[in-house]
C-alpha cells in the first residue's frame, strides 16, 4: 500500500467521509424521529380518528420498531428517495431540486463578492502589520461578524430597492427570465451575504499571508532586489491562496445552508425559504431531507478541498 | 480600585477597553430597565405611532406606539439570558467532550467523528431544524443553541488537551499515582482555560446573532416576548415609514455582539501572545 500513498490517503479521506455522512444520516433520522408531535397527526389535521392514525401510520411504516425505520429509510435513501413533503404532496427530493437554483447562484454570487472584498483587503492588512490600515480592516472585518444579516439585509433594502429604486425589492423575477435578469434579483442579497462574509475571508487571508510573508523564499525574493509588489503578489499571494482557496470553498458550503435568513428577508424561492415555510408547517420530510441533503454537500465539498489543497500544495503529505 | 495586572495589561488596548464598556452599558442597562426608562415596554399609544425620535421618546416609538428604548433594555434581558445561558451550556457540555475526547484515545475517534457530523450543518439551518422539532419556547432555542455550539467547544478543547496531555508535568503526576479525574480537573483544564473563556466570549456572540435570526424567522421565542429579533421582525414591514425601528434593535445586537468578540480578542492576547501575531 506504501507504494501508493496517493490512493492511501484517497481511501481513508472516503472513508473517513463515509462514516460522517453515515453519522449524519443517524443524527438526522434521531432528530425528526424525537419530534413533538405527531407529523401524521399533523398530515391528517384535527378531525382524524385514532383508526384513521393507526391505518396511516401502517402505510408510512411508522408503526414498526426504529431500528426497521431506520433500516427501510436508509433503504430509500440510498436508492435517492427522500421521501414525500406532507404538505407540498411532492417528492422532497424535487422540491429541494426546483429551489436549488436561486441558492447557488446566489452562494456562487456572494463568495465571488466576499473574496473581490476578502482578499485583497486582508493581503493590504498583512502588508501594513499593525499600522492602520491593517487596524482599520481587521476592525471592519470583526464589525462584519457582528451584523445581524436579515438587519443588513433590510438596511439595504430599504436604501438600495425602496428608496433609490435601483434593484427589485424582493423576488426572483418572472418565470421566463434570463440568467442576467435574475443575477440582477440576486445583487442585494448576494450583497449582504457576502459583504458579511467577507470578514472571514479577510481574518484568513491577513493570517495566511502573514504566515508565508516570513519564509525564507520571500526574504531571498526581496535579497534578489524584486520590487516589493512582484514579492507580495507573485511569491507570497500565489503561496497563500492555498489554504484561502479551501476556506472559500466551505464557505460556499455553508452558504447553501446558511442563506436561509437573507433568502427570507428577499423573499427568493431557495432551499433556505423552503426549509422556512416546511418548518412552520411542520413538514418533517422536507425539513429532514434539506438537513441531509446540505450536510451532504458540506462534507463533499470539504472533501473537495481537501483534495484540491493537496493538489496545489506539493508539500502536503498524502 | 485597583484592577488585576492582567486586566490592566488587557485594557491597555483601548478598543478592547472601550468594548468592556460598551459591554458594560448593555447589560447595566438591560439589568435597571425600569430605572432607565419610565415606559413599560408593552404600554401602546396609538396616538404616537411611529414617531420619531424625540426628547419624550428617546429612540422614537414602534407601530403600536410602544416606547423603543423600553423595548430594547427590557428585550436585552431575554436576549442576553438567552446567548449567556446557551454559550454557558455549550462551554460545559462542550468542554467535558473535548477533554474526554482529546484525553482518553480510545474515545477519541468515535466522539470527534460526532463532532464531524455535527458540524457539516450550517449553525442557522441545524438551529431552526432543532427548534422546529422541539416546539418554539425561550428553553427549547436554548437547548438548541447549546447543541449547535457544543461541538464547536469540543474541538477547540480536544485539540489544546492534545498538547497539554504531552507535558511533562501531566507525565509527572501520573508517575507519583495522582488520579485520572485529578489530573483532567486540577492539571489539565487550568491550562486551558484560556481557549476555553476566548470561545466562551466568541460563542456568546453567535448565540446573540442566532436568537435574533431565529426569532427574525419566526421559529424562535413567541413573538409577544420582546427579544432584540422579535423586534425587528414585528416592526419590518413598517420600516420604510420609519426605519429606526429596524435600526436601533439591530444597533443594540451590533453593539454587544461587537463587543463580546473584541473582548475575546483581548483575552486572546493576554492568555495566549503567540497568537497575537497570525490572527
């Protein structure tokens, strides 16, 4: 096996996804099976018999022991069945696919906002260690931590869509609009989120670059008599866009999941407004399904980056 | 009065002074709510709907008419209880994985595994699934709130018991028969109480921003408690008439979230200067 270190460390990175992914399966299933109330109770509304339950229940399997629960939901899961949304009267998994596309796009739209602002601001901060500047963005950077996102977001609704008219207030346009037409929908909110995120971007790359800014390659870089700018973008950056490169990619990740607050204050149609609207009516599929579906994507991705870092890093070890 | 040394050292940031103060004010004010302001918090007033900020009402008035400032010291009660009760759940509960975890290596695997898994969901998302199952309550956002968090704790104390088990005086009190439970309590979670409180600040923080994101969303407490994130929700479709009742609500989360996580900065500096220089 030694022989191939590569392959080694391929299998046990999936393995090692494999058993969180299994983890996340048990926590999922435990957690909607702990509910309060009952979701048949729920599906079938106040006016159903004890007769009425029991039969229902029958035809869900409900009335088997967990382990036989678990063992026919894992089934179906692994045959991509998500099961049926009670209240939507669909299958979760077509639900989830018809609200995929707003939230990736509008994930997709602010990682590419939070690292134009992430970025280059930390490597500024890094450059000027101390001085203000770097005071000034590690400052900015902790205030956008502390703001709240649906309070951001309704600040600049309130300044960019209702009172200066620039962008539409809220929605994702008519159904036959192009791609161009509904980024137009997406700038506010993906504005918000990533502004936001940005902070982390920001703390991040200061740290990286601070990091590398100390190797010795770029002290013999400057011996050589290279301009300060070649030095700092050309051996430092491309150096310390490594481990930034995998900070963005969860940050996307998280920002499937997470946009659930901005996607409400803007009323787009994602998985966020979905998961909103499944809780209310305490659709528990659909609540079960987005919570797989989107750890599912998480772990993947971290897997993804993991790969990608030790593709661009020759020296991470396998 | 005199402070501490280290306090004094950590204060002489000023930001990380200025921060405490902030701090301070918030919670001074949330506290003495009824001596702060003489409006109840619930009295409406149709009459002065939505007025402006003014000397009779110092941050203006909501959509009922009620007094903002009232509103936002006596919602900071339920709002700070909520995040001090959930960061201080989490850090327990947390703490006690990460040191099992991170100490006994048999339950290393299986305990951070659960971690792993926990933690591929998004905060907000596995907050409102939590709430969702549990029934929307003041208790149950708590409870929900610790076990998003939890696992946060846990990995930052697995990975300094990691380090600190290695040390030499650990070596030592095993060698002279000291008791497994003794040295986690009295020679391990000194050593790492500085993680252990930088996190506590950091997650007192998230805490603040995730109630008022629940709330915000309808699946926290019940609307009629007045938390910082009720408010804001209650009163956002009356914010293009006068949008300081979104403002300042969102201004007194900023504030103390703000300040809670330069605190733990400062804490971070004074416990642990290494770190000063990367983050």
């Amino acid at each position: 096996m030694t022989r191939y270190p590569m392959t080694r460390y391929l299998l046990s990175r999936l393995m090692g996804m494999l058993v969180v992914m299994s983890l996340v399966a048990v926590l999922v299933f435990i957690l909607t099976r702990a509910a309060s109330g009952d979701p048949i109770a729920v599906l079938l509304g106040d006016q159903a018999t004890a007769e009425d339950i029991s039969r229902v229940q029958k035809l869900y399997g409900l009335d088997k022991p967990l382990p036989v629960q678990f063992g026919i939901w894992v089934n179906q899961l692994l045959h991509g069945n998500l099961g049926d949304s009670i209240f939507l009267q669909r299958p979760v998994t077509q639900a989830l696919w018809e609200r995929a596309e707003p939230t990736t796009l509008l994930a997709l739209m602010a990682v590419a906002i939070a690292a134009g602002i992430g970025v280059p601001c930390g490597v500024v901060s890094a450059v000027f260690r101390g001085r203000m500047l770097d005071q000034l963005f590690t400052g900015l950077a902790m205030l956008g931590a502390s703001v709240p996102s649906f309070w951001f977001g309704l600040v600049l609704m309130q300044l960019f869509a209702v009172g200066l008219a620039w962008f539409p207030v809220s929605g994702y346009g008519d159904p036959g609009a192009t791609l161009l037409e509904r980024m137009y929908f997406l700038v506010l909110p993906a504005t918000v989120l990533g502004v936001l995120n940005s902070a982390l971007i920001i703390r991040f790359t200061r740290a990286s670059m601070l990091d590398v800014l100390g190797e010795d390659y770029v002290r013999t870089a400057r011996a050589k008599g290279l301009s300060e700018s070649v030095v700092v973008l050309k051996h430092a950056l491309r150096n310390a866009l490594v481990p930034i490169v995998t900070v963005l990619g969860l940050t996307v990740a998280l920002m499937i999941g997470g946009a659930v607050v901005t996607e409400t204050v803007f009323g787009l149609p994602g998985v966020g407004n979905l998961v909103v609207s499944a809780v209310l009516r305490r659709d528990y599929p659909v609540i079960q399904g987005a919570l797989l579906v989107v750890a599912a994507i998480y772990v993947v991705i971290n897997f993804l980056t993991d790969l990608l870092y030790t593709v661009v890093d020759p020296r991470v070890k396998y | 009065m005199k402070l501490p040394l280290s306090l004094k050292k950590m204060f002489r940031r000023r930001i990380v002074l200025v921060a405490a103060v902030c701090l301070l004010v918030v919670v001074l004010v949330s506290l003495f709510a009824h001596v702060v302001t003489a409006y109840d918090p619930n009295d409406t007033a149709v009459s002065e709907r939505l007025s402006r900020p003014s000397a009779a009402h110092i941050l203006g008035t909501d959509e009922l008419g009620r007094d903002l400032l009232a509103r936002i010291a006596f919602g900071g009660r339920y709002s700070l209880t909520i995040a001090a009760l959930a960061a201080t759940g989490s850090i327990v509960i947390g703490t006690l994985f990460g040191l099992v975890a991170g100490f006994f290596r048999r339950l290393d695997a299986p305990i951070s595994r659960v971690v792993d898994a926990m933690m591929s969901f998004p905060d907000i998302l596995l907050a409102i699934a939590l709430v969702a199952i549990l029934g929307p309550s003041m208790l149950n956002v708590v409870f929900a709130l610790v076990l998003v968090y939890t696992p946060r704790v846990a990995r930052v104390v697995r990975a300094s018991t990691l380090v600190v088990r290695e040390l030499l005086f650990v070596e030592a009190a095993r060698a002279v028969g000291v008791s497994t439970f003794r040295i986690l309590w009295r020679h391990i979670l000194p050593n790492l109480m500085s993680p252990i409180l930088v996190q506590a600040s950091f997650i007192f923080a998230y805490a603040i921003l995730a109630e008022a994101a629940l709330s915000f969303l309808g699946v926290g407490v019940p609307p009629d408690i007045p938390t910082w994130g009720t408010m804001v929700a209650g009163s956002q479709q009356y914010a293009h008439q006068a949008l300081w009742i979104v403002l300042f609500p969102g201004v007194a989360i900023i504030i103390t979230a703000l300040s809670l996580q330069l605190l733990g900065d400062g804490i971070r500096d004074l416990l642990d200067p290494r770190l000063k220089k990367s983050m």
